[in-house]
C-alpha cells in the first residue's frame, strides 16, 4: 500500500470501484472521484488527484479489481501486466526475426527499456495495447486478418493511440482487419451501455474539462512526449495561439505524411491485394506517427513504440552491405541515419527520464528523435535502396 497509492493506477482504481459498487452513473463525477480516491488511499493523500480519465468499457473490464483493497488489485494488475510483458516479448522476437544476436539485442532493449519500467510500476494500461499492436502485426503476416483486427482491439485501453492506424488500414482497404476490430469494439461498447447506459456525452464533457485543467489533475503537458509537449516547451505553453497554430500544423503535416506513407504505388501483393510488400515497415511508421499526435502521451505510454521499432530494426538490419563508391555512399546515408536514431531511442527515453538531458532545455527530446526517425525512415522507404521484400501473407479482402 505504501508503494501503490501514488501510482497511476490509483486512479484507474478509482473508476473500477466506483463501477463495482454501483455508482458508475457518476463515473465522470471529479468530485465524487476525488472523495473515493481519499478513501481508497488512507492512511495517506494526495494533494493533486489522479482522475479517472478513460472511457467507461475501462472501468466495467476492471471492475472485478474494484471489489479489492487497492493494495491487492495493484498486485493483481501487475500480475497480467508481467504476463502480457513475457507474451509481448516472445512476439517481439519473432517481428524482429533474424540470427540468434539480432533476437538477443531485441529482447535486451525491450526488458531495460525505461517506458516499459515505467509502465510496470505505474500500473499503466500501455503493455495491453502493445501487446495488441505486436500481436496483429503478427497474425497480419500469418494472414489471419481477422485475429489481427480482434488484436488491436485491445489498444482500446487508449483509443486516441488507435486513429492513425485504423486511418492506414482503410487507407489499406483492409476490410476483414477491421471488421474483426469493429466487432470486438461492439461487444465491448455494448457490455458497457448494458451496464451503464450511454455514458459517451459525459466522457466527452469530461474530456474537454480536463484539457483545460492543469496540476490540479496532474495534467503537465511541459512532460508530455508528443507534439503538444514539443511544442509546450519551445514555445512555453501548449495553449496561446501561437502554440496551437504549431500544434495543429504539426498534426496536419503528420497526417499528409501518414497519407504518403500508405500510398501503395505499383509495389502491391499479388492476386488483387492492395497492400504494399513492406507493409509491416510502412505499420510502423504509423504507430509512431500516431503517438506522436496524441493529445495526451507520457513517456510510459511510448512502450507502444516498441514493435514499431523492432520492425524498422529489422529492415534496416536486413539492409545489404553497400559497396564503397560515391553514389552508393549517398544513397546510404539516410539508412544509416536509421539505424542510429533507431540504436539512441532507448537511451534518449532513459535521458529524458532521469534528468541526464538538460531540464531548461528548449528541446523535448523525444517527440524531436521519433520525429526524425519517422522522416529518415520515409525516405529509406521512398528509396528502396536495397530495402529485403518478404511478401506477408495478410490480405484485404478474402
């Protein structure tokens, strides 16, 4: 109890007790919220709350947890937590791919990586959807695009990191990936209206009190490693005009970039399919993208990164070995970029972390290294300078 009362998941906590003990009707009441979480943490408090900020299917799955002392339903929590950990891992070595080193060198980075510490010891909801973006990545490459929809359905703990995926994969016209998401999304929005009724207006009213909320609901967008946070540290604030007019054109940028990401051009899979051969990398590149316009990302959220870069660790990885002249030395360089920026990002969440970067800095590290792993990256994949085609199996429509 000592340790789990501060974490974040005190205020998950909070959302799950209030639905096991029958007052989710008011799961969106901060005031009520507040008072359940004094009682929930006694002996001790906090001066600024930890609100209870997801959509209400969260707080119906995790219910059962509600009915525990807050101390226990943190070890439980952490318990799956650890399960989906190993399980992620195990795909993660098969995204990768590759000699014996290659998987070590995956599995390493992943275990030490500090937005996964994070995520265990806050008892964050980030291993689930990284869990369910590793696992459709890999029944995508199986073919079994209904199992991969019904997979990413489980980024649903976070759903404003599921937007620019789900834009790829229409953009894809991968209908049975998305049918499987949509039906696992069903079910789950059901459960929760049968339980709660149509909740989804005062979620959103929620939702835009908090935006504009600051530490008196632990809301430091200064922290936050994304574009909002970017652009809260250059410019000091995330809300004057000049803020939101960069804001908006950095998410506007990301998404013509997403566009051009998922043109498919004439380099399809065979037999009618829609989707391009590197897929995989291109998926990717989106995932980052897409945690990069998130309006509300923390470093421990970043775990969700993890199988985007593995992925573009094996392209780049898999590249041939350029033969010493001039024009290829050129065409090179973007892919050594990658591989660079690909080998800093453990040790840049770790800077940005712990205070190694320089706290005064007018750079957010993060959002600036992902950002241009993304570009770097786009203009390896525009090039196809020797970039391996191992054609996956998952199509669109059958």
């Amino acid at each position: 109890m000592a340790f789990a009362w501060d974490r974040d998941f005190s205020g998950v906590y909070v959302g799950a007790q209030m639905v096991a003990t029958g007052r989710g009707p008011d799961l969106y009441d901060l005031e009520l919220q507040r008072s359940r979480m004094d009682a929930a943490i006694l002996p001790y408090h906090r001066r600024t709350m930890l609100p209870f900020v997801y959509p209400a299917y969260v707080a119906v799955l995790l219910s059962p947890l509600g009915k525990m002392p807050l101390s226990e339903a943190f070890l439980v929590w952490t318990g799956i937590n650890l399960l989906a950990t190993a399980w992620t891992a195990k795909q993660m070595l098969a995204l990768g791919g590759g000699p014996a080193r290659r998987r070590a060198a995956v599995l390493i980075a992943f275990l030490v990586w500090t937005p996964l510490q994070l995520t265990l010891l806050h008892g964050q909801f980030g291993m689930i959807c990284t869990l369910g973006f590793t696992q459709g990545m890999v029944s995508g490459k199986a073919g079994k695009a209904w199992q991969a929809g019904c997979c990413l359905a489980l980024g649903l703990f976070k759903p404003q990191l599921l937007v620019f995926p789900l834009i790829a994969l229409c953009l894809w016209r991968c209908w049975r990936t998305l049918a499987g998401f949509l039906t696992s999304s069903a079910i789950v929005l059901g459960i929760s209206f049968a339980k709660l009724g149509f909740w989804v207006p005062a979620y959103l009213r929620l939702i835009a009190r908090f935006s504009s909320m600051g530490r008196e609901v632990s809301r430091y967008p200064a922290t936050m490693h994304n574009w909002r946070g970017l652009v809260a540290v250059l410019l000091g604030s995330d809300t004057s005009f000049a803020a939101r007019t960069l804001l908006m054109a950095l998410s506007l940028g990301s998404l013509v970039l997403l566009i051009a990401i998922c043109r498919r051009g004439k380099d399809v899979l065979p037999g009618g399919r829609s989707l391009p051969h590197d897929w995989q990398a291109r998926f990717a590149l989106v995932i980052l993208l897409g945690l990069l316009v998130s309006p509300h990302l923390y470093l421990h959220d970043c775990i969700l990164a993890a199988p985007a870069l593995v992925v573009l660790f094996r392209v780049v990885s898999d590249l041939p070995i350029p033969q010493t002249n001039e024009r290829t030395n050129r065409t090179d360089r973007p892919a050594k970029a990658m591989a660079w920026l690909i080998g800093v990002a453990p040790f840049v969440c770790f800077a940005a972390q712990f205070g190694i970067w320089p706290q005064a800095s007018r750079i957010q590290l993060v959002p600036w290294t992902m950002g241009s792993l993304v570009v770097v990256s786009v203009l390896v994949l525009r090039g196809r300078a020797g970039l391996p085609v191992s054609p996956p199996t998952m199509h669109t429509g059958a």
